[in-house]
C-alpha cells in the first residue's frame, strides 16, 4: 500500500499537533494567533488594552451586574411574589459560590459574552440540588456532540482534560443563533482593534521621540566609523526620547538639520482614532457618549431617563434576556418553570437619580400600581400601618373604596340636579 505524503503545510501542522497536544489550547494560540490586515495579535486579553474594549466591557459589566438578580413565584391567580425561600434565590441573588459574590460572578458572565461570546459554569450538584456555581474559562472550553447527539463540554486546563454532561455545565451563549456555541465578538471584530491597536503603537511611537517630528543631520565630508559613533552618541542620542525634549542642539563643522515632517492632521491621524473608538463602540453597541468620547452628541434624547431607556433597551435588554432564560433553562427543573421565573429589575437603574426615582415611585403609587410599604421596602425602610393598602389619586383612599365617593359635581346628569 503506497504511503500517504502529506504537504509541507500539513506536515508543520502534524508535528506542531505532536508537540504540545489538541488540548493545550494557550499553545495552539501562540502557533496559530488572530491575525490582521495591521499585524496586530488580536485576543481577549490584548483587545482589553484598548481603552475603548476596557470601556465598553466594563460599562455592560457592571450595569448587569449591580441590578439586582430576582426569583419570583407566580401565584394560581396571577400574581408575583418573591421566592426568598427557594434555594435557588440565595445562588442568583446573594452569592453563586462560596468565593464570589452575585456582582462579581454575573460581572464575569457578561464579561466572557462581550469578550468570547459564552460564558461557562460548573454546577456543583449535592442530593440532586445545585448548591454553588463554579465559573470556568471559556478559552479552555470545546463544546461538541456526541455520536447520539448529545451535547458535551471538554475542559482543559494544567490539571488535565475533562468531560462534562450538558446537565453539569451552566452555559449562557451570546449572539449566534441556535448553534452549540455564540459568535465570539472579539474575533470577528480583529480588523478593527487590530488598526486600533496600530494607531495606540503609532501615538506612542510619536511621543517616545518627544512629539518632535524625526529629520535629516547633513554633514559635508564623509565620516569614519569612529566618526558616525560620536556624532551618534554626542550630537543624536542626547535629543531622543521624551525626557530630553527641549534642548538645545549645537552643530558645528558645516552640519546642518533637516525636519522632515508629518503633520498628524495631514496624515488624518486624529480622524482616525476619533473613528477608531466609534467603530469599537458599534461593535458591543454601545453609545460612544458613555465611554467618554462626546465629539458628536447623541441622538437617543437629551435627558437622561431617555439615555438609559435607549441604553437598556438597545444595549442592556439582550444580555438581561439571555441569562434569564439560561438559568430558567439550566437551574430550574421543568415541572417548576411555569411557577419561578427569575428576572433583573431593572428599576436598580434608577437608584442613582432620585428625581427619576421619586417621579417613578409617585405614578405607581397614585395609580393604585404599588402600595407605600412597596415602596418602603425598595428604599429599605420599615413599613408604615396601614401602608398595604393599594390608594387613587382622588385623595388617596383605598381603592376598594374609590367606588363608594359620590360623583363629582361636574360628572352629574343634568336631571339629578333638577330634582334637587
């Protein structure tokens, strides 16, 4: 039988395989790096060195994060009230596990869906409950089906390599449509940071020369090697770098000093940045005015309830729904799904306005929505007697008595007032 000849390429690829394994993903990456049109390595890690990535990441973060992680329980009639008493509750709204806190570990879910798309946890299962959620990294997860089907998650990292049951693993997916695993928004975005991550190399190269632009020292006899070191080490060297910007240079023996120039506008390099934090921003959507950059006002409003409604929505809303549905999906049994839906409220935006919180408080309250003690109990004070009762804005009375008041004056027939 005649000996399969692989090609040159493939057999690199052979022998890189047998060097240091299909599971030694930090390997595969430095052999095989993102690559881009500016020659940028491009990864999770470098991208967060962007000021922008750093920015938009942490503002959806941190925003998810800090709204408080709710487990209501539906009740035959209709309504909702707060499942304290569930196990689940204390997971998703006090501490996942015993070394992280609700903000930090739902901070690094969002974090890992800007960043890889995914984000990853083990369920650490005791008497058939889930008692603690452990977070994994998702640059060391694969994910593939088995022969039936099934879908199965393969960890690696310096311990070893191993293999999880769908049943086992918590998996929020990101933006990708119905497949095993979400689009890793990093890696589709490489062109764009790795220009970016061109113009930061290029700004800092400027100023490592002291913002002074470099030139041509012209001299009218030809120089012996001896000769180019002094002149380089006594007339070029002391001028270079940013600490030594501002001297005086002194020429003589006929030497003459030639800028050559390149203004950064005649380059369009201040454009380019400018442009460059827009188009990192349109990539995690979120509006350039919140990381700072507000060359060009925003079109969403000009207050600030109208700004945080269009963050919320456009931005925020997404990754809201899609970890509420996977912990419907993962942590809570079937048969209980109709009953416990677990939801972000998202009026923890408001905590930081008390004028947008006041106002919102005022309608639900006058409009029988929420009663006082409702109320009280967001702003954690104690309750007050009596403040159960559900009121209307005609002064306030409860509601089951709004329709005992007589009619207003103006409201009545024309006949009534006749027979008085």
């Amino acid at each position: 039988m005649a000996e399969t000849r692989l090609s040159f390429p493939a057999r690199i690829k052979a022998v890189v395989r047998a060097a240091f394994g299909l599971t030694d993903a930090d390997a595969w990456r430095v052999a095989y790096p993102s690559g881009n049109a500016a020659g940028k390595h491009v990864t999770a890690e470098t991208s967060l060195e962007l000021a922008t990535v750093w920015a938009c990441v942490r503002l959806l973060s941190e925003t998810v994060a800090t709204l408080p992680f709710m487990l209501y329980k539906t009740a035959a009639d209709g309504g909702r009230t707060v499942a304290g008493d569930d196990p689940l509750y204390a997971l998703i709204h006090d501490a996942p596990n015993a070394d992280h806190t609700a903000v930090e570990f739902w901070e690094g879910v969002v974090l890992s869906l800007c960043l890889w798309g995914n984000a990853f946890a083990k369920k650490e299962i005791i008497g058939g409950r889930v008692v603690a959620l452990t977070p994994l990294r998702c640059d060391r997860m694969a994910v593939r089906r088995t022969s039936s089907g099934a879908r199965e998650y393969i960890y690696s990292d310096p311990k070893g390599r191993r293999v999880y049951r769908e049943d086992e693993i918590f998996h929020v997916r990101g933006f990708g449509g119905a497949g095993d695993v979400g689009l890793s928004p990093i890696s589709f975005a490489r062109q764009s940071l790795g220009t970016a991550m061109a113009a930061d190399e290029l700004a800092g190269a400027i100023f490592a020369n002291g913002a002074r632009p470099t030139g041509i020292l012209t001299i009218d006899q030809v120089l012996k090697p001896e000769q180019r070191k002094q002149v380089q080490d006594a007339i070029v060297a002391p001028f270079v770098g940013s600490d030594n910007a501002g001297g005086l240079m002194v020429l003589e023996a006929g030497m003459t000093f030639q800028a050559v120039s390149m203004k950064p506008e005649d380059s369009q390099f201040l454009e380019t940045r400018s442009f460059q934090v827009e188009e990192i921003c349109r990539w995690f959507r979120v509006p350039p005015f919140m990381v700072g950059h507000t060359q060009k006002s925003t079109s969403w409003g000009s207050g600030l309830e109208q700004q945080l409604i269009g963050f919320l929505t456009f931005a925020l809303k997404p990754y809201l729904s899609r970890i509420e549905q996977a912990v419907s999906r993962s942590l809570i049994p079937a048969a209980q799904r109709a009953v416990l839906k677990p939801e972000f409220k998202v009026e923890g935006l408001l905590r930081t306005d008390s004028a947008a919180r006041s106002a919102f408080y005022a309608v639900m309250v006058t409009n029988g929505i929420m009663t006082r003690n409702e109320v009280r109990r967001l702003e954690n004070l104690p309750p007050l007697p009596g403040g159960d009762e559900l009121t209307v804005q005609s002064q306030n009375v409860p509601l089951a008595e709004a329709n005992k008041l007589p009619a207003p004056a103006a409201a009545r027939a024309p006949e009534d007032e006749e027979d008085q």
